[in-house]
C-alpha cells in the first residue's frame, strides 16, 4: 500500500487559495434536504406498492431500522457508485436515501436488477426529488458573514452540483443579507464529480487510511476533482500548499486535496462520523469547525 498524504513538492507562492464546498458545507443539507426525503420515501411506497397503511407503516420500520444502523456505525455503510465505496452513507440526507431504498426493494422484492435499481436510486429518483428543494435554500449560521469575510481574496466554489444552481444560491443570500455576498456567484465550478474514482490515474496515491475506519480505505484517485482544483491553482501561479478547502464531507471534499499537500477544514454537522473529525483534528494540515465563521479566523 502506498504512503498516504505525501508532502507535496510544489513550491509555496504567496497566494492564498480558498475552495469552498457548498451544499451541506454554506448550507443546512439536513433542513433544505426535508422535501427530498419527503418525496423520496413517497415514490419508494408507490414503487413497492405500499398502497395499505400496514403495508406504509411496515416501509417506515425498514425506514427507521436503516437509520438508526447508519447511526449506529457510520463506518460500516458505505455509499457506492459504480460499485466503488466512496462516502460515508450517513453523512447527509440525500446519501442516507440510497441505503434505505435498497433495503426497501430488498424487503418488498422489488427492482432485483442491480443496475436497473442503481439507476433508479441515484438517478431518477435522485433527479425528480432533488428538484423539490429548488428555490428554497437554508443557509447555515455565519455563510453571509464568511462570503462577506472572504470579498477580495482568491476564493472559489468548487461543488459536485450544477454551477447556475448554486450561483443562483449565493444571490438570494446577498439578497438576504443586504449585499456582500453576489461576487463569489460568478466563481462558482459545478458538476465537480467528486464521486468519480479513477484507478488508471497515479498522480495521487490510491488509498488513505483512516483509523476508525477498518472495513475499507478513503479512495484518494478523483481526478476529475483534482483537475478541477488544479486548474484554478495554475491559472492564479499558485500550488497545493498555498490551497484550503473547506467541505462537510472528508471522503468527498477532502481527502483528495489533502492528499495533494493541501490544507483542509472539516465543518462539522451531527452527522459527521466521529472518525472523520478525530482524523482531521489530528492531522497537521487539518482543521475541524463548527462555526463557519471560524474560517475567517485561520491564519
């Protein structure tokens, strides 16, 4: 197994480098996540035809009994996608979904097809509900603040969601907060894919490991996320030294950019698994938050 976090060889610059994740990092994923979850769990019970108040209320156990096992032991269920572990499940609402209309289909018999279901959990499902949360954004305590904070520093959004989306987040909260915030809108990079893992790519080593974490290893190789991230250090002349990211999600935010020489911040929610928080705190180039506003006080 390779060595993890290998120090980066490219030479400091002066120029501070600030990437913010956005969904779930300057947003309550939790709170903006409720009609997603809502209308996810109405279309499981159509699809399984749980037409029957027994037949509903036996979905909600399963419902339940899957939530509490990610509560249980983050660490045991991975998210997948393309048959790669590369997130924690339990980390935010729209995650939790996929392990819980497996179990569904896996109780009610239903879509046995692995590929066929894989497309239906993550991809239509996904997409028809992720569409109830539009035009309804909650923003976390202090995002105004450290938008506002940030103003004429070399600051950017890189985010797997689409970039006119979340642009379009940022100007209702300037327009929120009377002002202060619409400049980042215009240095947003979405469609991030930072789910994507791609082994044919060495310029990272493959694997992280993470104590806590003994059933699997932190994927590192998410070269379209690191090209994404390169490309804003070249066109400003600056290195992964001189770059902080900030994200919610270790495996998805900041384990690859870490793993470049990067520094992180892990702003933690109630559903950060204890294990990502330990690794983070104790890691020299790491930071764990649970105020946003504490960005602005790195130094």
């Amino acid at each position: 197994m390779t060595t993890p976090n290998p120090p980066s060889t490219t030479p400091r610059t002066q120029t501070a480098v600030t990437v913010l994740d956005f969904d779930g990092t300057m947003t309550d994923a939790e709170a903006e996540g409720e009609p997603f979850v809502t209308g996810y769990l109405e279309d499981l019970e159509a699809l399984v035809g749980a037409e029957t108040p027994e037949a509903r209320a036996r979905v909600r156990a399963i419902v339940d009994e899957v939530l509490a096992e990610l509560v249980s032991a983050p660490e045991r269920h991975p998210f997948r996608w393309k048959g790669k572990a590369v997130a924690p499940a339990s980390v935010d609402p729209y995650l939790r979904m996929v392990p819980i209309a497996d179990r569904v289909f896996d109780r009610f018999d239903a879509f046995a097809n692995h590929v066929d279901r894989g497309r239906l959990t993550g991809g239509v499902l996904y997409k028809h509900n992720y569409g109830r949360t539009k035009g309804r954004p909650v923003f976390r305590d202090g995002a105004a603040e450290v938008i506002a904070g940030l103003a004429g520093t070399e600051t950017f959004v890189v985010t797997n969601s689409h970039t006119a989306a979340v642009a379009e987040k940022i100007r209702m909260l300037d327009q929120q907060h009377g002002g202060g915030c619409a400049w980042l809108a215009a240095r947003v990079h979405g469609d991030a894919q930072k789910f994507e893992v791609d082994d044919s790519w060495n310029g990272v080593p493959a694997e992280l490991v993470v104590p806590g974490l003994e059933s699997r290893n932190v994927l590192l190789r998410r070269r379209r996320y690191h090209d994404r991230l390169k490309a804003l250090l070249d066109g400003l002349g600056a290195g992964w030294p001189d770059l902080t990211v900030v994200g919610d999600i270790f495996e998805l935010d900041l384990a690859l950019p870490l793993g470049m020489g990067a520094r992180v911040v892990l702003v933690q929610t109630r559903h950060t698994p204890p294990y990502e928080a330990a690794f983070v705190a104790a890691h020299p180039r790491g930071v764990v938050c649970t105020d946003l506003r504490d960005v602005l006080r790195l130094p």
